[in-house]
C-alpha cells in the first residue's frame, strides 16, 4: 500500500508498506519519506528525526540538485527525507 499526504504546497508525505516476504521477517515493514519544501526545512527535519535515532544513510546532495537521507527514529520508524532544487 501507497500514501500520498501533502502537507503543504511543496511538502508531501509518502508512505509505503514491504510485504512479508520469506527471509525479510525482521526487516522494517513501513517507510515514510518526507519531500522538503526548501533545504532548511529538509535539514531541520533530518535533525530532529535523528535525534536519539540512527542515522543509516546521512542528509547530503546525492545528484545535482537532490538531497537525501535515511534515518530510524527513536521509536525505530524509517524515514528517508528528500529535497530537490529544481521542481
């Protein structure tokens, strides 16, 4: 299953289920991903999801004018947080 939330005009929330395949029994079911409206907004909430979390893929330009990052929050939720420049 697939959600779409737009939190605001350039902010969306998607989320997405893994199914339970065999061999993937430990394996995080949901992940959100967060699109940022502005740089800024992307790093604050990269920060403040990593807080007392782990960081499995940090916040930093992964193609010319994209911004990604994986965190597990303090609850053990997936985010991954996104911005692009040019949308």
């Amino acid at each position: 299953m697939h959600i779409q939330l737009a939190v605001n005009e350039n902010t969306v929330l998607y989320g997405a289920d893994i199914p339970n395949i065999k061999g993937n029994d430990q394996m995080q079911r949901v992940i959100l991903d967060v699109t940022a409206d502005s740089l800024f907004e992307a790093t604050k909430m990269f920060w403040l999801l990593s807080l007392d979390g782990i960081v499995a893929l940090p916040f930093e330009k992964s193609s010319p004018g994209e911004y990604l990052g994986m965190v597990y929050d303090r609850f053990g939720i997936a985010w991954m947080v996104e911005f692009e420049e040019f949308h």
